[in-house]
C-alpha cells in the first residue's frame, strides 16, 4: 500500500483540535435537533433510534459508526452490503428527510469526538464493500490506500458529487479518485472549505436517499 504524501508540520494536531472542537459545538448547537429527530423516529416506526454498522476506520482497523435509523427495523441491512438505491422500500418516511438532509450522519459528531473519525476524509465503507459488483480492493488495487487517513463525515468526493451508489464502474473509481486526491492535497485550509461547502450543498441543497 503506498504511503500517504506527509503533511506539513502540525496539521494533524491542528485537525485533531478542529475536530474536538468543531463537533463539540456541533453536538450543543444541534441537539435540539437531534431530539426531534430522536422522538420522530420513535413515534413513526419500531426500532432504535441510533443504528450501529462497523466501518473500516484509520489503518484498516474496523469500529462501530453511530447513525440516525433511516430503514425499517426488520428491512435493514447490518453488514450494508446490500447498498441503498433511489426510492429503496426500506427507508422510512422520515428516514427519506434525514438522508436527503443528511442529518442521518449527525451522530457521528460522536465518533469524531472518540477519534474514529474526523470531521473530513475519505467516508467509511463497511468491510466488503462492493464497486461494479466486487470488493472495491480487487476492483482497484488502491483501494487500501485511502485508509491511511481517519474517515470523515464529509469529503472531497463527497462534495464534488460523488456519493450514492457504487454499482457503476465509473462512478466507484471516480470517487475513489477524489479520496486520493484529498490524501495528496491534505491541508487545514482544504478541510475548512470541504465542511463550508458541506453545510451549503449538503444540509441545505441534499440529495442524498
């Protein structure tokens, strides 16, 4: 697997102290929020309210990803192989608002502030993740590269349109792509802008299902 560029002195204790810092304020900022969602999910449909998947993290290592419950209890998939498609009959109704908002990914601040995540990388894939309908490591033997940074809640692939489905052979590498290119371009100023346009195509113009 080949190294990832080094960054310049610093940044990773700078990233590390803008994601404690950016996703404690996000959790006090959003909490009402996120206890309406949490008695809209109660009140809609039978399950809990934070669904729990394990995600490859920094190194490969596998930890557990917190998330609003979007599917349907007795629907859902644990391993998320079976990935989700557009007008899937497993999303709840007001698991369709949360994914389209992507206030579904606000648990993950969370993660972020127990260090499986960061606030910006490359997203987490479950293990066995499929591209064009094999593991995405045998599709592209870089695969593995994009590990060698923590996963984020937004990305550079996820901003420059590149999420749903990785079904199509294009579109997987194309993603795949972006997340090495953020691995090369790494740097505190890149992340500031990823979470800016996050806020502004993603919670206010989503299109995510």
């Amino acid at each position: 697997m080949p190294s990832a560029p080094v960054p310049r002195p610093g940044y990773r204790k700078l990233k590390r102290t803008l994601d404690i810092f950016g996703a404690g304020i996000g959790l006090i900022l959003l909490l009402p929020l996120m206890l309406a969602i949490s008695i809209a999910i109660k009140a809609t449909s039978r399950g809990p309210v934070i669904f729990r998947q394990e995600r490859h993290g920094l190194n490969g290592d596998v930890f557990t990803i917190f998330k609003f419950r979007s599917m349907y209890t007795h629907l859902g998939d644990g391993t998320g192989v079976c990935q989700t498609v557009c007008g899937d009959p497993r999303i709840t109704r007001v698991g369709s608002f949360l994914r389209k908002s992507n206030f579904d990914e606000l648990p993950q601040l969370l993660n972020v502030l127990k260090g499986d995540m960061s606030l910006v990388g490359p997203r987490p894939h479950v293990p066995g993740m499929l591209a064009a309908g094999m593991a995405y490591e045998d599709f592209d033997a870089r695969y593995m590269s994009r590990h060698q940074v923590r996963p984020g809640i937004t990305g550079l692939a996820q901003v420059s349109g590149c999420r749903g489905e990785t079904t199509n052979p294009v579109s997987a590498r194309k993603r795949l792509e972006y997340d090495l290119e953020y691995l090369e371009k790494q740097s505190l100023a890149l992340d500031l802008k990823i979470i800016a346009q996050t806020v502004s195509r993603e919670f206010f113009h989503g299109n995510g299902y």
